[in-house]
C-alpha cells in the first residue's frame, strides 16, 4: 500500500484538493478543503496512507496553469482510477473532450462506444474521482443546461465559463 500525498491548490472557486500517488498519477480531485471527502471516492484498491504537501510538483504547476488561462494544461497529466472496461473508456473520452466544446451526455454515450448508455454514461461522470483533471464538468443536457455536478453547479458553470463556455442555463 503505497501512501498518498495530497496538497490544496487555490482557486477562485475554492481550494482543489488532490490526491496522488508516488508515481505522480492523480487518484482523486476535488473543490473541496476536507481531504476526507476525496478518500470515499477512490477505490479501497488504491488508497494508502494519506501525507500531507505544500504541492504535488508538476501536477500543481500544471493546475495553476490551468487557472491562469493554459486550459489545456491538464490532459497530460496521469490519472488513476479503478473501473471496468466501459468506465476506463467513458474517462479516456472525457479526457478527450476540449476546453469550450462541452457535450451533452448523449454524444458522450455515443463517443465512449455505446450510444443507448445515457445512463451509464452519466453513471462515468459521477463515479469519476478526479474532477477538473477527467473534466466530467464538460458534459451537459441535450438542452444545453448544467445537469449535475458532485461539487456544485456554480463551479461547473465558472469551469466552463473558464474555458470558453459561457451558459446561461445553469439553473
């Protein structure tokens, strides 16, 4: 059991806490201060010991990047999640998915390989553990609004007004 360091980036919306392990691989990401709210999200195969940093090197560079504008600082970043076969395919996707062109959970279905799987593919999106990093924020309604968001619908709507999508549909 490997530990895991975890550090808190500041950002306009609130500190990102992440979790990583010693390879550098992302396991878990959210808005969130209470590093005890990200350790449920990760699979009992990946936890460790938790150790607190300052930073976590090049995965908060390219966070802080990220923030100053570089939005696609983020897609060379490891991450590691645990899932089957059509979830590991849903977050390589998600991945996928440029800043500013978000997409509605039925493209998504259809760009992960099973276009009738809207459910499964929303199910990808809130099992995902490493939010901003596996931008399961960039998936909307068919209409265009917000859907859901694990860390609230405010940070979603500021993530896609970040990135070049502005929406007023956010309700």
């Amino acid at each position: 059991m490997s530990v895991l360091d975890w550090a808190a980036v500041p950002t306009p919306v609130g500190p990102l806490t992440l979790l990583a392990d010693d390879d550098g691989a992302v396991r878990a990401a959210g808005f969130t201060a209470d590093v005890g709210q990200l350790l449920p999200l990760v699979h009992p195969s990946l936890r460790g010991p938790l150790r607190e940093r300052v930073d976590l090197g090049a995965t908060t560079t390219a966070i802080e990047s990220y923030l100053a504008g570089e939005v696609a600082a983020l897609d060379d970043l490891p991450v590691r999640q645990h899932g089957g076969e059509f979830l590991h395919a849903a977050w390589s996707v998600l991945r996928e998915v440029k800043p500013g062109e978000p997409v509605s959970y039925r493209d998504f279905a259809t760009l992960a390989g099973r276009p009738p799987a809207v459910r499964a593919a929303a199910s990808a999106c809130a099992r995902n553990a490493v939010a901003l990093i596996v931008p399961c924020h960039r998936v909307l309604r068919s209409d265009g609004s917000l859907g859901g968001y694990r860390w609230g619908l405010s940070i979603k709507k500021w993530l896609l007004k970040h990135e070049g999508q502005v929406t007023d549909r956010g309700r």
